[in-house]
C-alpha cells in the first residue's frame, strides 16, 4: 500500500486533534478515569492506566489534569463512572467501522452514534457485525525518514513486536497488546521517534477508496471522532495519502 494510509494512519487524525486538543484531554481523562476505578491508581500496578497516562502525556496533558483524572477513578475526588461499549456498524463502500465508547448514558450516545452514521450514508450494525473483522493490537507510528527499516526492524522485534511494514510515509510497528510497553520503552531507548502509539483495532483486509466515497467516508470518521463519548474509532479502509492530507488540511 505504498502511497496509501489506512484509517488508523495518524496523518489525517493528528489534523483533528491539533484543533480539538481540549475536547481530546476530555476523552483522555475518561479514559485514566476508567483505568483507575477497574485497576487502582498506581500506574506500576496497572497497565491500563500506564497506557491512558503514556497517552495523555503524549498529548501535552498536563500532569495536574491527570492527576485529578486517576484521583476520580480512585473515588478520592468523588467517583465518575463511565460504561465501556463498542457500537459497530457501516459507511458507504461497504467500509466496516468500530467505535469505542466511553459513556455515561448509553441510550443517549447509541441514538447520537446512530444519527452520525445515518447522516454520512452509514449505518449502526448490531454487535458482532464487524468486530470479526478485526485483531486487537499495538501499533507505533514511525516516520519513515527517521530511521531505516532494518534497524527499526531489530529493535522492535528484539522487543516483542510482531510485523513492521510501510504504510505511506510511515513505517508501522505492530505487537500484541501486552508487548505494547517492551515496545515503547525499546523504541524510546534507541531514540526512535513515534507520530502515535496506540492499542487500537486492525482489520486483516481493507477497501481501497476513491473519488466522493472516500471523502464521505472520511467525513464520518471525522464526525465519531469528534463526538465526546468516543475514544477511538478504527476501519477497514485506505484512501491515497494525497486525499489525507488534502482533507486534514481544509479542517
């Protein structure tokens, strides 16, 4: 797929976030907030919220805002409380979609999910619909001109990484989700440099878009993104880079 950038490719999602950074510290306090109350607040002890917190640092977060967040999970700033669901469902192009979720009132978000999809030609599936599609895992974003394949091949393997591939101007690093920190902390001590670390949701085969279809496309994921409940949102498609970064661009 040279030249090309799947929906977890962080070119196009990086342009969103620079604009939305305070609606992102929101999503990321939910998330350290959850971690916290299921696992306690010592991040040593507990590799979600080790994760949210590396998420959240890596965003600029301020380390107050954090704090507050893992003392809410804990129940020492009064308890928050959040379900976790993942709605699935299809955009035009027969593209599958997954959307992590993160509430406090799931009829509320499930009739805004559903109106999102709806209005970009889409439509919210029952649970199952897609998530076969689908493999759980850790994934680094490298830029390609930082360092050569070979060598970022060594040190993430060494580290317990599964594959790493080109995708675009990217190398992607890929490793089951309980190698994700070997792999970050590898990647960080040979000085090899991350646009985006993540657990996320791959699909093994993708749809190649084009033309109105990938713009549509492109505008509902845009659209869950920016929702408040929704903590990621992952598909099985690629559109060319040049489309990416002419989109990112007109945000």
């Amino acid at each position: 797929m040279a030249g090309h950038s799947h929906w977890a490719n962080i070119a196009f999602k990086k342009g969103l976030v620079d604009r939305k950074r305070g609606k992102l510290f929101g999503k990321l306090a939910r998330l350290i907030i959850v971690a916290a109350k299921h696992g306690g607040g010592d991040p040593a002890a507990n590799l979600a919220l080790r994760y949210a917190i590396d998420r959240a640092k890596k965003a600029s977060m301020p380390a107050d805002t954090i704090e507050k967040a893992i003392k809410k999970g804990t129940g020492e700033l009064g308890a928050e409380s959040y379900d976790e669901v993942l709605y699935e469902g299809y955009g035009p192009g027969g593209v599958a979609i997954m959307c992590e979720i993160l509430t406090d009132n799931r009829n509320r978000t499930a009739g805004e999910i559903r109106k999102i999809f709806e209005n970009h030609g889409g439509n919210l599936g029952s649970t199952g619909c897609v998530a076969w599609m689908f493999e759980r895992v850790g994934l680094f974003q490298v830029p390609a001109a930082s360092t050569s394949e070979d060598h970022l091949l060594e040190v993430a393997l060494e580290a317990g990484a599964a594959d790493v591939r080109q995708s675009g101007n990217y190398l992607e690093v890929q490793c089951p989700p309980e190698a994700y920190q070997a792999v970050a902390a590898a990647l960080e001590t040979a000085g090899i440099p991350t646009e985006s670390a993540e657990i996320t949701r791959l699909a093994a085969n993708s749809v190649d878009l084009e033309g109105d279809t990938a713009r549509t496309v492109l505008k509902l994921m845009e659209a869950l993104e920016d929702h408040d409940d929704v903590q990621n949102v992952t598909a099985n498609f690629n559109v060319s880079d040049e489309l990416m970064t002419e989109l990112a661009g007109n945000g």
